[in-house]
C-alpha cells in the first residue's frame, strides 16, 4: 500500500506579523518558514557576518610572516572595493555580477 503526497495550502502569519502562503509537508512541517521580509533579514544577517569573517581572515595576511607587494596589497584592494561596489549596485539593477579574484604576476620573484 503506498502513500500518496499530499499537501495542504495555507495562509500564516510570520514571527513580524506579516501573513504568506504556504504549503504543508507530509510531516506537517511548513515548506517556507518565514515572509520574504523576514528571510531577507534572517539570510543577510547570516551572509555579511560570514563576509566579515572572510575579510577578517584577509587582513590576517598582514602579519609579518607573509612577504608581499605593494601592489599584491593594492590588488586586494582593488579586487574587494569592486566586489562591493558590484554587489550593491545589485540591489539596483537586474543583472547578476560575478567576481573572480586573482593575484596578477608582475614578474617579481619571491625567494
């Protein structure tokens, strides 16, 4: 004998008091947890401490054991300022950016 999925659609409210639709799982458990306004709070919260973490652990770069360029600094630089510029331009424009980081040779050679 199989069972067959079921699921139930709802209005609730969330912890802000805002009401969204959802659907039930099998189990009873809710399929979206929270409105749009709260996962935005929830997600942004999680990621951009997740971002200062990683920023962070760059600046620990700075210690005295890592032997580095001016410009290897300047290039970090660079490549940080441009993915935040490019990520908040996101909430203003359409497209998605990408960023890809690279430490540009500049024929020196570190011994």
């Amino acid at each position: 004998m199989s069972k067959t999925a079921t699921s139930k659609a709802m209005t609730v409210a969330c912890k802000c008091g805002k009401t969204y639709k959802t659907t039930l799982n099998e189990d009873g458990s809710r399929v979206k947890k929270d409105c749009n306004a709260c996962a935005f709070i929830r997600l942004a919260e999680l990621r951009v401490n997740n971002a200062i973490q990683k920023i962070e652990l760059i600046g620990n770069l700075a210690g005295v054991q890592y032997e580095r360029s001016e410009e290897q600094i300047a290039q970090i630089e660079f490549a940080l300022s441009d993915a935040i510029v490019k990520t908040m331009a996101m909430f203003t424009a359409s497209r998605t950016i990408k960023a890809k980081f690279s430490l540009i040779s500049t024929g020196e050679t570190v011994e």
